[in-house]
C-alpha cells in the first residue's frame, strides 16, 4: 500500500460500501508501519457520516462453546432481516507469522458469501488482553460503509473480554449446556460485565442440561448488581446449529438498545468509551516512543539489569527512565 494512496477516493468508496475498499482501509488502519499511521488518520477524518444508527455487539465464550457456528447463524439470521452485519474477529496470532491462526472466513463459510455481511479476521498481536488495537477504528469504518450491527468476538481468553465490552454496546456471554461445574469455574467479572447471557447448543440430547444451566445462571445474576438501572441481564437459550432462538436473542438485543438509548445511557456510553480511548492512545504511543528513543536504549537496558538484580526498586528505575525521557522531550 504506498504513500501515494488517494485517501479522499478512498473514504468515499467506503461511504459508498465498497466491500473492497473496506477491506483496503481496514488493511490501512490495522498497519504498525509508522507512515501508514498518518494516511490511517487522515481517512478516518475523511469518512462520511454514518447512514444509520448503528448497534455494537461484543460475544464472548470459552472455546468450544460454539462461537463461530453461533455467530455465522446469528449474522444470517440478522442480514435475512434486512440488516447489515460486519463481524470483526479478533484471532490468535500466529507467534511464527504474526498472522490470524483461526481464518474466520474459514469458520463462517456461508455468512462470509452473503452479501450484507462483511467478514474481518484480525490477529491479536500483542495486544492488552487479546483485542487488535484497532478494532475500534475498524468499527468505524464499517459504520461508514452501512453496517448498522458490529459484531466483536474475542478471542476468549484472559483480559479480552474486559477489552471488548469497552468498545461495544451490549456485552453477550455465550455458554455452553453444562450448568453446576462449569458456573463454579466462570468468573464473577466475567457474569459481570455480560448484558446479554445465552446457552447454546440447547438441542437433542443437551435440552435438558441446557434448561438446568439457564436456571443455574438466572439464580447467579440474582446476586450481581445491575450494570444499569435500565437493563437487567438476560438468560436464554440457542441451537445455533438448528437456528433455534435466534429470533429471541435478536428481540432481546432490540430491547435492550431501546432501554439504553431512552435514558442515554447509550451515548453516555460511548463518549465515556471515547475518553478512554484517547488515554490509551497516549499511554501506547509513549511507551512506543520512548522504548524506541536510541538515546534512552543504555539507560533502560542499565535500569532493567539493576531492577532484576534487586540493586534498585522497579519503581526508581521507572522515574529514572521517565526522567531522561521528558528532559529529552524539552530540547528538542
């Protein structure tokens, strides 16, 4: 992708929901080469305005819960509706390539052919808790391009659960029949922060364990405050592979932007989400600066080996660090 990218022509074809246009300045936002990040910039500020109101879904499970045949049936569901449906994937990284281990287009064969929805694999990288860094400006071009319901899936593991549901709207936790033990090992942040709480694979032989699970997971959300005195969290149940519930499940996200947008705890929401974002954004560009400063590179590699040895405190070392840096800063 060279410097020379007509960014204006671009913003429009994704205005214009340009699948691959999209999937060109998706490539262009998602770029760590620091000359690709000022294009990425300058589009951003070049993208329409969205047509639509737009609903953020972020879904996460434990593996093996079914999150891709969840989603892929769900998205049909959603784009036989009439809507328009972008699913970014965050995946495991490959640690050899760096590139997306999983292949959603892979697991999501029949949505990622239909022509309301758009597909995004995105490798996790190192990203804090498993979520690509620009997800959110992902998000936004999706927007630009039509899609009025983003949905966000995580890889499922660690911190990414926390990451995704400060990006989205509505949080949904998908849970596999099992109940009783499995509650035992789910962790209250986790029931936490979901709006939204559904037990699939509720079919054939697992009818009965997934209706003991729901039941399990109802009297557990009796005992979480609510994220909000608009919304209290729901439990239900799926087959996504018979497509059973999807109708329900689809209500109750309705329901619950309904609820959310009245009070405007919505909008409330995403500006307090906005904030974050911009903090996060500092924090990570100066910490790529100052690791990458030359200058700075014997006095960190002297402070480390000191903090490891147990001659100073991590924290001595860090203002020491921080120091050079500022002073560095003022000069220039």
């Amino acid at each position: 992708m060279g410097n020379n990218l007509d960014i204006a022509a671009l913003a429009a074809a994704v205005g214009r929901g340009d699948r691959r246009a999209l999937a060109r300045a998706v490539t262009l936002v998602e770029s760590t080469r620091p000359e690709h990040r000022a294009l990425a910039e300058a589009l951003l500020a070049a993208l329409p305005a969205k047509r639509t109101a737009s609903i953020r879904l972020g879904i996460t499970g434990a593996p093996g819960v079914g999150k891709s045949t969840f989603i892929e049936a769900f998205g049909r569901h959603l784009t036989s509706l009439g809507r328009r449906v972008a699913v970014l994937a965050v995946d495991p990284s490959s640690s050899r390539t760096g590139g997306s281990i999983l292949g959603d287009k892979t697991r999501m064969p029949l949505l990622s052919r239909d022509p309301n929805a758009f597909i995004r694999p995105t490798p996790a990288g190192s990203s804090q808790g498993g979520v690509a860094r620009r997800t959110r400006e992902a998000m936004m071009l999706v927007e630009a391009a039509g899609y009025d319901i983003t949905i966000v899936e995580t890889v499922g593991v660690g911190q990414s659960e926390y990451a995704v549901a400060d990006m989205v709207d509505m949080f949904l936790l998908l849970l596999a029949p099992g109940g009783g033990d499995e509650l035992q090992g789910i962790k209250r942040g986790i029931m936490e922060l979901a709006d939204l709480l559904v037990v699939n694979k509720a079919d054939g032989a697992l009818i009965g364990a997934a209706n003991n699970a729901a039941s399990d997971y109802r009297n557990a959300l009796n005992l979480i405050r609510p994220k909000t005195v608009a919304w209290r969290a729901q439990v239900l149940l799926a087959s996504a592979l018979l497509g059973e519930g999807l109708a329900e499940i689809w209500q109750a996200v309705q329901k619950f932007q309904t609820a959310l947008t009245a009070d405007g705890s919505k909008q409330a929401g995403r500006d307090a989400q906005a904030r974050r974002w911009l903090w996060e954004e500092i924090q990570d560009d100066l910490m790529a600066e100052l690791k990458s400063d030359p200058a700075l590179s014997p006095l960190i590699a002297a402070r480390l080996e000191q903090v490891g040895r147990g001659d100073i405190t991590p924290s001595a070392g860090a203002r020491d660090i921080l120091a050079a840096f500022l002073r560095r800063a003022d000069k220039s």
